[in-house]
C-alpha cells in the first residue's frame, strides 16, 4: 500500500463543504468519485480539516492509502479530468504510511476578502464578501492583536459546535489592501485581505472574527471590545456570522512531509 499526499483548490460555491455530508454533494464526494473511477478502489480520504459550505481553499491537504501503482506525476492530471472545473488537484506526493493530514497539520492560515469598492467584481463575486459602505480599516487592523496568543474561543465558535475544548492559538493576524481596481477619484477601498494563522479553528470561528471586526470598521464598536468579547466567552458577546464565501483556506504547514 501507498499513502499519497494531495493538494486541492476548489471554489465551494455549488458544495456543501469539504467534508462528506449524508444529505449533499462535497468536495470530498468528488474527490473519492474521481479516485474510485481512476482506480477501481474504494477509498476514504483524510483532510486536513473540514471548510463549510460555500467556503473555498487554495491548498487543502488530504491523504489517502491505495494500491494503485500509478507514477506519482501521473495523478494530477489523471484525476482533474475526473473532476469538476472547480476542484482541481494540484501536487501529489507519497508519504510514510503513518502519516496524517489533519493529526500532523502545525499551522493553518485562513484567508477573508472584503471588496470595499463602490461596485461589486462580476467576476470575483463568488469569492468576495462585497461592502459598498466605506469601512475604517486601520480600526480593524488594531483590533487583530487582541486575538493573538492562546484563548479560548467561545465567544467566536458556532453554537453548534460539539468540542470538547474551544481553546486555541493565534498565531499571527494581518491585514492586506489591494488597490489596483479602484476607480479614480472614487471612494472605492480597494480589496481588503485578512489572514489569520492559527493551530486549528472552531466551527465558523474566523467568519465571526471577520464579522465582529467589519462592526469596528462600521464604527459600532472600539478595537478594543475584541478583548472583552475574548473574556466574555460568550457566543452573543461577538458580532455576526460573516458570508462564507468571503472565506477561504489559504494554506497548511505541516513543518515535514507535506510541507
């Protein structure tokens, strides 16, 4: 047997998250039907982690053990014609049997995008969460550093959300502005960026950060409030759910193997 080590990209739009669901289409549906056609086998891949539904990523990591023996260069390409436009495969690599994408997954970094122009993008709507209001970015940016270090997360968790611990570590947080498509003479923002790095997230725990901190771009609340919702561990302490489409997983490191 061979344990091979994938990466994919995917926009989420039409699927309802990454991970198999009884009742809907997924990635990873997609993925195990792309396999079983290429090689006959029945497989259940291991991922890095699970994104909701409509949430997209640009490096997804999963493994899976088979007994094929096609060449490692082979698979790419192999299985992207097995695939939907909008799940592409895009490296292989073979790894020690032991190993496991979300057990041996260090850092994680997740991506949310704001189009802060007057005008939405046609043709970057999926994957943007469009504000027309003018929002203060510095404001937001100030409020970042009170999420870094190691919290518990409650007040930014889904109420839903069935672990046992919500104690997590932030890594680094860092906002990023793209100002390429504004429009002269216009009150457009510019697309803004935000990434957070962090050993593992909760269930919808950075689209109610990004939330939270559009309300500090809004003015509705101070920078500083993001330390109270810390304390608070209180789901109601926190603003809303963000749109998942904004969101996306960034990358996976894993320090090794799969680097």
């Amino acid at each position: 047997m061979r344990n091979l080590f994938m990466k994919v990209t995917y926009d989420g739009t039409s699927y309802d998250g990454f991970q198999t669901q009884p009742e809907g289409n997924t990635v990873q549906d997609m993925l195990e039907r792309a396999i079983t056609h290429l090689t006959g086998e029945v497989v259940k891949i291991t991922a890095s982690g699970r994104t909701d539904a409509g949430v997209h990523a640009y490096g997804q990591p999963f493994n899976f053990e088979t007994a094929s023996l096609i060449p490692l260069e082979r698979w790419c390409l192999a299985l992207n014609a097995r695939l939907p436009e909008d799940i592409v495969v895009t490296e292989a690599h073979e790894v020690p049997l032991s190993f496991h994408s979300r057990r041996a997954a260090k850092r994680k970094t997740y991506r949310y995008t704001i189009n802060g122009n007057r005008f939405p993008d046609p043709f970057q709507r999926r994957l943007q969460f469009h504000h027309p209001v003018t929002l203060n970015v510095p404001a937001m940016e100030q409020g970042l550093p009170f999420l870094i270090g190691t919290h518990d997360f409650t007040s930014f968790a889904s109420r839903k959300s069935t672990k046992a611990s919500h104690v997590r570590t932030i890594y680094e947080a860092h906002m990023e502005v793209d100002r390429s498509m504004c429009r002269p003479d216009s009150s457009d923002q510019g697309v803004i960026h935000t990434y957070i790095t962090g050993s593992g997230f909760l269930q919808h725990m950075v689209r109610i950060i990004m939330g939270t901190l559009i309300q500090v771009g809004e003015g509705k609340r101070r920078p500083e409030s993001m330390a109270d919702i810390l304390a608070a561990c209180d789901r109601a302490a926190a603003g809303p759910t963000a749109v998942a489409k904004g969101l996306a997983l960034w990358s996976v490191n894993y320090g090794d193997a799969g680097d």
